[in-house]
C-alpha cells in the first residue's frame, strides 16, 4: 500500500514547510495565554517575557553561525536583509568610494539593489561565473579598485546549488580593506557556516528555506572590526537603530527553533538528502542528452539542477503535474525568460529552457524519489515523440549547422 500524497513537494529551494517542532513552539507567542507581548514593552511582565524569548532565538541563530548574538538584527527575510546590507554599506560609505562588486548570477533582491545604487551613481562590476558556477577569490582580486566599497556575492547559488568558497574571498577582501557582503538564505542548515574564521562583514538570513516561518530573517553585522550601516527603515529605533519596527516574536521564536534543529541535525540531514540526490540521478543519468547544470562537487545535497535537451520546460512541468519542481527560481520563473543563472554559466538557449530544478528536503522520502524518477522519464520520452529536432537529431543532423529559414 504506498503512502504517496499528490503533488509530491520537489521544492524546497523555493520554501520548505514549518518543521512541526517550529510551529509548535511558535503556537506558544500568539494568544492571550501564551507569550504574546510586545518585546519592547519594558514596563512589564508581558513585554519581558517575549523580549527574554526574542533574545533566546536571537542566541539560537547566533549559534548555527558561531557568532556574537549582538551581530543578529532581525529583518522580514533576506530580500530585507540584502536591501539593507548593501545600500546601507553603499549610502554610509559613499564618501569613500562609489564601486560595488557582485556577480551575474546573485538572487535578483542583490541585483535589483545593485541596479538602484546605479541609479543613485554608483558603479558596479559584474563578475561572471565559471562554467561550473563558481566565483573564485582570483576574480574578485582582480577586479578590486582603490575606490571599492564593497563585495556582494552568495554563498550557496539559489538555482544550481553551487557553493562559492566563501572563506578565500573574505580573506581578499579583509586584505584590501573592502567590506564583504554574504547572502546566505539558501546555505544555512546545508552548509557550515563559522563566522569566527569566515572574514564575512555582514550575512543575509532567512528562516523559510530552512524549515522555519516566511517572513522572518537576520543579517549579520560584524562588531569587530566594526561595521556602520545606514538604516532603510526609520520608526522607533528597534534592533540598535539598524532596522525599526515592532518585532514579531511568533516568528522570531520559529527562526531561533529551525536554526538550533539545523544546528543539531545538519549532518543526519545532509547524509540522508545526498543518498536520495544519488539515487534520483542515478535514476536519470543513462537518458540521452541530458546535462547536470552546475558543479556536482561543490554544491548542496539538496540541489539538483538538470536540463532535458529537446525539451521545453515549461510543457515538461505541466507533463508533471504530480511533482512540484520549477524551472528557475520560484523569485523568477512567473517569466518566461530562461534562466539568466544557466545562461551566465554558458548554456544556450534551449538547453536554459529545458532545466528543472528539483530540491530535495527534510520530508523526501526515497519512494516519492522513485515516483518522480519514473514520471520524468516518461514525460521527456513522450515529449521528445513529438519533437521534430529529436527526429532531426536521432538521425545524425547537426543542429548547430542548420540554417532555418525566416518566416
């Protein structure tokens, strides 16, 4: 008898649901009985009470990060935080120098920040990644100048997967005195993350992509050497003047409770998400003409990126129905642009149209894995029936070569 439930959830890259610990604890600061003060409230006992369990999850994220609880100010996720982070560092230190450094391939919260800071006049340089998907220290080094402010670049790719060597750039940018920005939203719980040896100067935090509630995240900012930020939202001087506004402590204590289970589960976590990566590759990997998009070797357990070559993507979604997995990330892919991420590593066109992402978690189990294994098979067969660039290619024609003629 299988316990499959439909659709099957393959995206967790996107969000991932509430851990059932998470929302439990959060239950526990919403109603008249429970913990449901304002944590600025200090004249009494309903306020001290949620500011004693905002503080706790305040220590829990500081933990997964070996950081200094002080360096945690809370945000509504990490759009806010990338926001924060860089036209803060931008507007505080303009009078230094006007040059951002970030890459192709950001989240669009960093690239959309970075295309308003030129607007205001700033200038930016857009590093391109390797073919794996890679920004190496080596690009960064060469494209610092005198009047370079700071860096912006991710630490696990939102797409592909790949994890950037976050410990050899910081070590570039703290030599050249240039202050280091990290967006984290898709590493923490997969990644380990050391802010004692990692020489990172601020790091952007959500809580929904690690089993945690939407709508809440942190940004790191270092104390020592310490970091000055202008603030973008003005109101009551919360979280030491960097970002205002009541804090809401349901989902503060949701953040701080999936932060200590990463913290506590990672590696268990990691092991088992791997073993089903393996087998659903495994279980695609002898179909022709299929591409892993992005390095294998360093990138998350969860991640697999895949494009289907004669294939569009978006009918291979709707020929999924079962599944939920995306083509692109879940921030873009209401267009019909492909992926600018698989571009920027190389991949043409048609190839970038025919990916899926398929993001594993904490919930997969190995027999949703072999359904989906046996239904994309399926799809692309039966899709690939219909394509005449299929015929054309199974019977030896170059693609590349023909010259199609305009209508």
């Amino acid at each position: 008898m299988s316990d499959l439930k439909f659709p099957i959830y393959l995206d967790y890259s996107s969000t991932s649901p509430c851990d059932p610990r998470v929302a439990a604890k959060m239950a526990e600061c919403l109603t008249l009985e429970a913990n449901f003060g304002n944590p600025a409230s200090r004249s009494h006992f309903f306020g001290w009470k949620a500011e004693e369990a905002v503080e706790t999850a305040r220590r829990e994220v500081a933990s997964l990060l070996n950081c200094d609880p002080r360096e945690v100010v809370w945000t509504s996720g990490a759009t806010e935080s990338d926001n924060l982070a860089i036209k803060g560092v931008a507007h505080f230190h303009s009078k230094k120098g006007k040059h951002i450094i970030t890459s192709m391939i950001e989240h669009k919260a960093v690239l959309d920040s970075c295309r308003q800071l030129e607007r205001e006049g700033f200038e930016l340089t857009y590093l391109e990644p390797s073919d794996t998907g890679v920004i190496t220290a080596d690009a960064v080094e060469k494209a610092i100048r005198p009047d370079t402010i700071l860096v912006s670049l991710m630490h696990v790719n939102n797409e592909i997967g790949v994890i950037n060597d976050i410990e050899s750039i910081g070590k570039v940018t703290r030599e050249n005195k240039v202050l280091f920005h990290v967006d984290a939203a898709q590493s923490t719980g997969k990644v380990v993350i050391d802010l004692e040896t990692m020489q990172v100067d601020l790091m952007s935090l959500t809580a929904h992509k690690t089993y945690g509630p939407k709508g809440i995240g942190a940004l790191f900012v270092r104390r020592k050497p310490r970091v000055r930020i202008v603030p973008q939202i003005h109101g009551g001087g919360h979280e030491r003047g960097m970002r205002s506004g009541t804090l809401p402590t349901h989902q503060i204590v949701g953040m701080g409770e999936a932060f200590r289970l990463a913290h506590e589960e990672m590696e268990a976590d990691n092991r088992r998400i791997l073993s089903l990566r393996t087998r659903l590759l495994s279980g695609l990997e002898d179909m022709e003409e299929v591409y892993v998009n992005g390095a294998l070797d360093a990138r998350v357990a969860a991640n697999l990126n895949i494009s289907f070559n004669f294939v569009e993507g978006e009918s291979l979604m709707m020929a999924l129905r079962d599944l939920a997995v995306s083509s692109g990330s879940a921030c873009t892919s209401a267009s019909l642009e492909p992926s600018y991420v698989l571009r920027a590593i190389g991949r043409n066109d048609e190839l970038a149209h025919s990916s899926l992402r398929i993001t594993i978690g904490r919930f997969t189990t190995e027999e949703e894995i072999d359904y989906a294994v046996g239904k994309i098979r399926e799809a692309v067969g039966k899709l690939r029936e219909l394509s005449p660039l299929w015929d054309m290619y199974k019977d030896g024609v170059d693609l590349d070569q023909v010259q199609w003629a305009a209508h």
